[in-house]
C-alpha cells in the first residue's frame, strides 16, 4: 500500500474515532463544514452538472479521493472528476479546467492529465511555482498542502488507483 493510502487511512481513523477538534469533519453539522461556493463535499452532482462536470468542478473548493465523512462518502468533486474521465474530450475538458479553476480544480485537472496525458501534466506541472494551498479532506479530516506537495503526489502517481477504473478506453 502507498504512502497517500496509509496516510488517508491513517487520518480516517484517528479523526473519525477522535474528533479532533477543529480538524474534524465528521462531527460538525454540514452548515459549519469548511466549504466554498460548489456546495457541499457530500452532495452528489445534480444531473445538469453532470451534462457538463468541467464547469462544475472548475468551482470546487476540496480536493478528496476516496472516501470521506464518517461514512466513505465519495466526494463531490470525484464524482465529477469521474465523470470527465469517462468522456473521449477529458483531456481538453482538463486542460480547459487547469486554465480556469479553483486551485483544487487544477489540482483535479493534473489529476486527470497524470493518467491521460503524462506530457501535458509535465509541461504543465514544471510551470507552477505559487504558494497556494489546496484544500484537502481524507477520511473525516480537512487539511491543506501546498499546491506543489500536491503536484508531487500526483506524479508519483499517487491517485493513480482511484482513476484507473473510470476510462472509456
């Protein structure tokens, strides 16, 4: 098992069983979770965002693979995510994200491009050199990563096997 996957479980359990205080997204009522203007991380995406998953995941406010919550939810922004991996044009619909989006879409975007266009992702990736963070949720946990750490875990494949499943090809 990789390091992303240990760490994530590891997170899981010790804030769900813990309820670490400030950190846990698990215990707090929905109203209070640390979240932007796409909505909630739990609400699945509405049929007319998922006729078009880039404009909506442009928007996203939290990058989270696997599940999330007290109960594994799959994110909000996954979904869409594998909505867009399952369209012939994902790698246009990426590259049109990255320009656009949220930190944590463009985070989403080099995702997407990692698997389906490892020069792209490299061109890309080479270029970003800002101090942002990415807002992150693992298991019941927020936390924030700078945008490069992020970029790392990418190219080292690290989400690799929550797409691998979600091509047409």
């Amino acid at each position: 098992m990789n390091k992303v996957l240990d760490i994530r479980f590891l997170l899981l359990i010790v804030g769900c069983l813990t309820g670490l205080h400030g950190l846990n997204g698990c215990s707090k009522p929905a109203e209070q979770m640390p979240l932007g203007p796409d909505g909630s991380i739990f609400e699945e995406p509405t049929p007319e965002e998922l006729r078009d998953p880039a404009a909506s995941l442009s928007s996203i406010s939290v990058f989270a693979f696997g599940g999330v919550g007290y109960t594994g939810t799959t994110s909000r922004g996954e979904l869409l995510f594998r909505a867009i991996c399952g369209r012939k044009e994902r790698v246009e619909l990426f590259k049109q994200i990255y320009r656009k989006g949220s930190v944590e879409a463009r985070a989403y975007a080099l995702a997407g491009l990692f698997s389906f266009d490892r020069e792209t992702f490299e061109q890309l990736s080479s270029t970003i050199k800002e101090d942002a963070e990415v807002r992150m949720m693992a298991g019941c946990i927020f936390f924030t990563l700078p945008v490069t750490d992020v970029i790392k875990q990418i190219g080292e494949g690290e989400y690799t096997v929550f797409i691998e499943n979600y091509s047409t090809d």
